[in-house]
C-alpha cells in the first residue's frame, strides 16, 4: 500500500510483508503505532514468533524515518546537548571500551568488520588497540565523519549489496551493534556476513530483547521498538531460528548493561514527552528500580534488556 504524506512533495512507500524468517503469512498483531507518516503494526509470527513490523516502509523509502528530526544518528559524535544526550554520550564513552574487552577475552583477532558502523567510535577504539579496522555504514554524513575523524576505513553501502568489496577477504571478527533489528531481508544479510567471516570467526550481533523485562513493564513505551526504523524484534529465540537458517549458531550470549541503563533512560523520557503531569522524582524512581529488577533478571540469558550474542558458522 502507499500511503501519502501529509509533508508536501515527501512520499513514503510501504509494503505488506510475510514473516521474514519462515515466510509464513500467519501473524498476530502485539502494537499499533499511528504517526503522521501512517500507521505501522508490530505482529508476532504464529508458526516461528518472530516479531515483525508489517507494514513496514519500503528499503527506497524508509531513509526518510532515518532524517526525521527526532531521531540522532550522530548523539555519539557529541551534538548531544540534554541532559540525556550527555548522559548518552558518556556510556558511550565506556561502552565501546567494554565491548572491546569482551571481544578480545573471547577472541584473539587481526581484523574486524563493523556492520553498521555509524560515526566510528567503536572501531576507532579497536584501531587504536591493534586491529585492522574496515568498516561498512549506509549513512554517507556518518561514513564521512568516520573517515575524517579517525582515520577509518569506511565503506558507504547495505551489506547486501552485491558489488561490495573490502580489502580484506574474510574477517576474524564482524560485529553487528544493533544493526539486524533494522533489516528487510535479515536472511540474506546473514548469508553474505556468512561469506565474509573466517571459518573459525567470530560473529558478534548485539540486539534488543523484546521478552525482556523491561521491553514487558514498558510495553509499547519501549524505546527499542523504534517504529519504523526497527523491522524486526528479536528473543534469543527467534535469533536461534534465523541464524541457524544461514549456517550458523550461539556459542554465548550475556546481557549487556549499559543498554539496559539507555533503554529505560529513553524509555521514561519518552513518557514524559506524552505525559507531563509525571513528576521528575517518580520517573527517576521508578527507571531506577525498572534498571536494577531488569539488570537482576538478565542474568538469566533469555531476559536482558539488550543481548550480546558470540556466534560462529557451522558450516564453512
Ligand atoms: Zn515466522
């Protein structure tokens, strides 16, 4: 269906989609979302329970989503200028410290791919660290400032672009930080990461968790349903059937506490925006106690707000 703008001379494309795992048409609707965009559903999957958005805005058109004024690709880079944009930008800081730790435990490694990129700040920290760092970022503003900023080598492009070529063949390592929850065809991305990763590499995909506790006590005031630009919302279990679809498996997985901090931050923000007459004390309140019910029950793998997945092939 195409929905017509109510912005002038702007014109945003959707499309009716079957599961984008098993490609069954059977689904139930969890959320609906109406904006001046139109309106968007999150479904469930009643054979393989992948949550999905459907409709969803086409891949030619959904950039639009991506340069709306709300949204801030670049808070990392330090335009952040709140009080939660400089909250943000200081667990940044320590978050991409922490996920290269967390690799280097798992994994000795010579080259990295980063999927999604964005402006650089984590693959600038393992290029400072030793590694040979490529990167790959839709976004041309990001790739730029990526390149310019710290010396990075950034490809412009989607990963399931045929012609794409790095400089090096395959990967010890390839990350994924919150990339797969926005893509179309998350099979056929698999399959070219597949192609891509040494045959004793190491995946990394870090994804939200919507049978998380806090995505069940936030409920559609989650930040990380991210309608439209999320197209899909993973459980570790789902991520299980997809990946073992394109050769592949969990070998580990753990939560990821920063994200959770993020995700109810954000989250509490975004219930002010609606509902003013919440008193700051009962937001601060209740998002503290929201983060340490959700840190103690993401100790159980199934339950973090947000999830770090170690993957390796199963077949060469
Ligand atoms: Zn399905």
């Amino acid at each position: 269906m195409i929905d017509e703008l109510h912005t002038a001379a702007i014109q945003v494309e959707f499309e009716n989609t079957a599961c984008p795992n098993c490609a069954s048409a059977g689904n139930k609707s969890v959320y609906t979302f109406t904006d001046k965009f139109g309106s968007y559903n999150v479904v469930r999957c009643k054979y393989c329970q992948l949550s999905y958005l459907n409709p969803r805005p086409t891949k030619s058109t959904i950039g639009i989503y991506y340069e709306a004024a709300q949204y801030t690709p670049f808070l990392s880079s330090g335009s952040g200028r709140s009080l939660f944009g400089r909250v943000y930008t200081v667990i940044r800081k320590y978050s991409v410290r922490w996920k290269r730790k967390k690799i280097e435990r798992y994994r000795a490694g010579h080259s990295i791919l980063d999927i999604g990129c964005g402006t650089g700040e984590f693959l600038s920290e393992m290029q400072s660290n030793g590694w040979t760092a490529c990167g790959l970022e839709p976004s041309q503003e990001a790739s730029e400032f990526a390149r310019k900023t710290y010396h990075l080598d950034i490809k412009t492009g989607f990963i399931d672009h045929k012609d794409l070529e790095f400089s090096i063949s395959r990967f010890d390592v390839i990350t994924m930080w919150h990339v797969l929850e926005h893509v179309h065809m998350p099979l056929q991305a698999l399959d070219r990461v597949c192609t891509l990763l040494a045959d004793d590499g190491l995946l990394i995909i870090a994804l939200p968790n919507i049978s998380s506790f806090d995505a069940c006590a936030y409920k559609r005031d989650w930040v990380a349903l991210d309608v439209p630009r999320h197209l899909l919302h993973f459980t570790p279990d789902t991520l299980k059937s997809v990946l073992h679809k394109a050769g592949m498996e969990i070998a580990k997985q753990h939560q990821m506490p920063l994200d959770t901090v993020f995700n109810c931050l954000i989250s509490e923000k975004k219930i002010m925006e609606k509902a003013p007459w919440y008193t700051i004390p009962f937001c601060q309140l209740r998002m503290t106690l929201l983060i340490l019910i959700s840190w103690i029950v993401g100790l159980n793998n199934k339950r973090g707000s947000s999830v770090m997945y170690y993957i390796r092939k199963t077949k060469s």
